[in-house]
C-alpha cells in the first residue's frame, strides 16, 4: 500500500475484512477506519482516494461507527486542507463541527475549529483565526483534552504567525472574544461563509 497500489490495497482490504466479519463484526468498522487512514497515505490519483474515502465513510455509518464515520470525514478535511484545497477543507469542517457537537466529542470540535483558524490564517484572517483559537482553547479546557505532539506543534507555528501579524495586544483582546462565545454562537460563527 504504500507504493500507491490502490487495486491491491482494496485486495488485501476485502480479504481482511471478510475475516473480521466470520469474526462477528465487532473489528470490521475499525478496519475500515484504518483503511481509510491508510489510503490517505498513498501517492495516488486524488479523485480515486476521495472515492474510496466516501466508500468507506458510507460503510462506516452502515455499520453502525458513526464516530468512527466522523474521523475519517475529519481526517479528509484535514489532507484536503493540507494540500491546499481550503473551500473543500472548509465545507467538511463545518459539516464535522455540527457531526462532533452531535457526538459530544468537545476535543474533536477543538480540533476542527483550530484547523479552520489555520486556514484563517492563510488567508490573511488573522482575527477571525485569533477568535476561533480562543473558542477552540476555551473548549479543551472544558473537556480536559489536550492535543497530540504533533497538532502542538502546528498550532504553535500558527498561533507565532497570527500574533506576528496582528501583534500580542489584539491578538489578547481577540482571543478572549473567542473565549468568550457560548457554544451555539461559536457554531453559527465558525459556520458562516465568509
């Protein structure tokens, strides 16, 4: 698979996944995360992968693994955003928002609102970035959830760029507007088109 070999992927998949069903079931929604994690990965043909992908979330809340749908869909977004189609990255996003509050998963919505704050930032709209990392920091610490290294480190490079562009002074004042929004307010927000 990671040659990019879709069709023999796919092969291995079907395989896998007949066993996990003789097994009773209970593996096959996380096998098929894992494989859409691992399609991801591949260097292959964009329009094939989003294919598979939506396969897989489809089999996903078939099988009953709505949040486990959600992460795959989550994850989409966030390859989409890193390849730098940001209007598809930012139509998953404010799907996943609502699919996360729905769910209950207070961090994931942390991390959704942070990626869309990333893509702010991109686009040269850095309080509205400030506002959504202040909403985002306000909800992890309700939830008591922490990020991975990894979304650290991101989230520092880009929080160092917003305050470069808009200075520590508004970045504070913005920051705590974010923090301030109720959670519906922060949605209708984060949900706007703008």
């Amino acid at each position: 698979a990671r040659h990019g070999n879709l069709e023999l992927t796919e092969y291995y998949y079907l395989e896998a996944a007949a066993l996990l069903e003789d097994a009773g079931n209970i593996f096959l929604p996380w096998a098929e995360y894992g494989r859409t994690r691992m399609l991801m990965a591949l260097d292959s043909d964009p329009d094939d992968l989003r294919r598979q992908n939506e396969k897989g979330v489809r089999a996903l809340h078939e099988s009953g693994g709505r949040r486990l749908a959600a992460m795959a869909e989550s994850d989409w977004g966030h390859k989409r955003r890193q390849e730098g189609d940001t209007e598809e990255a930012l139509a998953i996003y404010r799907r996943m928002l609502v699919e996360w509050r729905e769910l209950g998963h207070r961090a994931a919505m942390a991390n959704i609102l942070e990626n869309m704050a990333f893509i702010a930032r991109a686009q040269d709209r850095l309080e509205r970035a400030a506002l959504l990392l202040g909403a985002a920091q306000r909800i992890r610490e309700e939830a008591r959830q922490g990020m991975l290294p990894p979304e650290k480190e991101e989230y520092e490079r880009e929080v160092a760029a917003i305050k470069e562009g808009l200075g520590e002074r508004q970045v504070d004042q913005v920051w705590a507007e974010g923090r301030a929004l109720s959670t519906d307010a922060l949605i209708v927000l984060a949900l706007e088109k703008t």
